[in-house]
C-alpha cells in the first residue's frame, strides 16, 4: 500500500482498550446470567454499508462462549427463500433458550436493501412493514428479549470507508456490487431508513440509533447500551452508562433536527 493511499488511523479513545475490557468482563456477566436463567436474546444490527457492524459483533462476542453465542449473516436469498413466507428462513436462526444471537442485517432487509435496489415489490415491501411488529411481538411474547440497533453514518464518512475497502488488502472481502450504488443512491437509503425507523419503532420494540462516524465510541457505547437494558445482577450499573448523544431512541423530530444524518 503506498503511502498517497494509506489513510491515517483515527486516534483512539482516552482509555479505549480498558474500558472495553471492562465492558467485556460485564458482557460475560450478562452471558452467565443468561444461562443460569435459561434466557434469550436477540440483537439486530442495521446500518448503511460500511457503518460498523461488523466491529461492533466483533467486540460483543469476543469473550463469549461461542456454544452458547451466535452471529447470523445470511447471504443472498435462494429460490425457494422466494417463494416462501419471508421471514421463514430467519426463523431457523432465533435464540433457543440460554443462547444470544447477533443478527447482521435481518430482516429489515426488506425495509432498505432491497426496497432500494428493486429485490423486492412494492407490494412486498408493504406487506413486510405491516407484519414486521406483529411479528416481532410474537418473539417477546414467547420470552425472547430483542433489541434493535440501527449504525448511523455521515455520507463523507461512508465515503472514506468505502475507499478503506478498495485499498486495503485484508478489508477487500467486505467488498461488495451493491458498494457501488451505496453513495449514488444515497439519498434512496435515506427515505428507506426514514420510513423504517418511522413505521416500525414502537414503545416495547424501539430503535435505538447509534451514531457511528466514531467506531470505537460506536463500539463502547453500544455495550453500555445492552448492559443498561438489560437485567443482569451482577453487573456494573456505572458502567452501563450510555452516551446519550451516541445512542438514543428515534424520534421523528432526530430526522428533521439532522441528529440523524440526513
């Protein structure tokens, strides 16, 4: 890599690298008690493409019994995923009892990928946003604890990051043609995730929305997010102490105000 190409670091947070240990060490907390208790949880993870997601799951489970613990990626839907119920082939990945389960992209697909390239129909489109809650509160009326986490990212930002990928050998795997259209069709992500947010953010199934421009912050605060939502004795309620600058609820009014990036 020459040196015209190379971008230079983000400079790390005062204490970065302890207080993720010291999160991490409430992470297993959270595991152990969700065993003992024989829970489930359920974490989706949104965002445009290259808004973290990945280094956020990386940090979540690093220190988690990988028996217990599950990150889902499905890949491109089959055939037979087409002309069945939608979301019947993420059913197969929810939680069983004493299991936390990381979902990257779910199916809130549906609500932006593919509502924005065409992979779906508008009737499609408009079935999933008027079953999604339904059937999520099928999944927290059986015992299912889920959480919803959307990566908000600057279009500047989303730029550098893409051109990160073109260049660095050991991101390039993360290379993808839909890449190509991520800045183009901005604009057509943002009114995709406007009317997600907007339709499907309730009281008991709420989005929280992370600004990401920031990964490590990004990072921090999502575990502290988790930890401050969840029941777990044992742990450290100062330390699940999100920034609420960083993750916050939706609103209608964080569109209008820019909170969220336009």
């Amino acid at each position: 890599m020459s040196k015209k190409t190379k971008r230079k670091a983000a400079p790390e947070p005062e204490g970065y690298k302890q207080t993720l240990h010291s999160l991490q060490v409430e992470l297993v907390k959270l595991q152990r008690h969700l065993i003992k208790n024989d829970l489930r949880i359920l974490i989706l993870l949104e965002g445009r493409d290259a808004s973290g997601k990945d280094g956020v799951i990386k940090r979540l489970t690093a220190h988690l019994s990988p028996r217990d613990t599950r990150v889902v990626a499905l890949g491109k839907p089959s055939d037979r995923d087409h002309n069945s119920w939608y979301f019947k082939r993420y059913v197969a990945s929810l939680p069983a009892s004493q299991e936390m389960v990381v979902m990257n992209r779910s199916w809130y697909n549906r609500a932006g990928v593919e509502k924005v390239m065409g992979f779906c129909t508008d009737a499609e489109h408009e079935e999933f946003m008027r079953s999604v809650l339904p059937f999520e509160r099928m999944l927290t009326g059986s015992g299912t604890q889920l959480f919803k986490y959307y990566l908000d990212i600057s279009k500047s930002e989303q730029k550098k990051r893409l051109a990160d990928r073109r260049i660095d050998p050991l991101k390039q795997w993360k290379s993808s043609p839909i890449d190509k259209s991520a800045l183009r069709r901005w604009d057509d992500y943002s009114d995709a995730r406007n009317e997600m947010l907007t339709r499907t953010h309730s009281e008991d199934l709420p989005w929280h929305v992370v600004r990401a421009d920031d990964k490590k912050q990004a990072r921090l605060n999502v575990i502290r997010h988790l930890m401050a939502r969840v029941d777990c004795p044992d742990k450290d309620a100062h330390l699940a102490q999100p920034d609420p600058d960083i993750v916050f609820d939706f609103a209608e009014e964080h569109i209008q105000s820019g909170r969220i990036a336009p």
